[in-house]
C-alpha cells in the first residue's frame, strides 16, 4: 500500500441484525481475521437483509475491504475528531433548572 494506492480485500462475514426492543444494532464480524481501520470502507455482499421486529437475523455473507491509502488514513486520524464533534450537541441557556 502507498502514499495514494488503494488495496481490495475480499473478506468472509457473519453479519447480525437485531430489530428488538431492547437492541436495534447491526453487526459485521469478519471470520478471517480481518481489522478495519481509519478511512477503510466495507461492502457486504449480497441482497438487503431485514429482520422482523422481536428477532434477530444471522447470516453468513463475503465482504468487499476497500483499503484506505497512507495519505487517506492519515487525514482521516488528523480530522475525524471535528467531525465526531459536529454530532454533539450543547446548550448552555439559563432557563434550565433542577
């Protein structure tokens, strides 16, 4: 991998989908081993995947790793904290009291 280049990786997965009360997530584990970092991006393979409400779904699928270059992961590190911050929320009003 280079300063620009991108590597492919095909990847197996267990994909999870839970659409319960308690949980509403969707998980992708790879079953080789394969880490994910910075800048990355992954495709599962495969049709859509619901699951009806109450239960959680479990299916085994092939994953596309699209690797990130040096230069993307490492403008990923440098900026990703701004954009984690553009999800927060903060009010400082004075009209609040406990």
């Amino acid at each position: 991998m280079g300063w620009l280049t991108k590597d492919i990786e095909h990847a197996p997965c267990t994909v999870e989908i839970s659409h319960r009360f308690e949980s509403l997530h969707a998980h992708v584990r790879f079953n080789n081993g394969a880490v994910i970092h910075p800048g990355d991006e992954v495709k599962v393979q495969g049709p859509e995947i619901m699951a009806p409400f109450g239960e959680i779904v479990t299916e085994d699928r092939q994953a596309t790793i699209l690797r990130a270059s040096r230069l993307e992961r490492l403008w990923t590190r440098l900026t990703g904290d701004f954009e984690v911050m553009e999800l927060c929320e903060f009010s400082f009003s004075e009209e609040v009291t406990l």
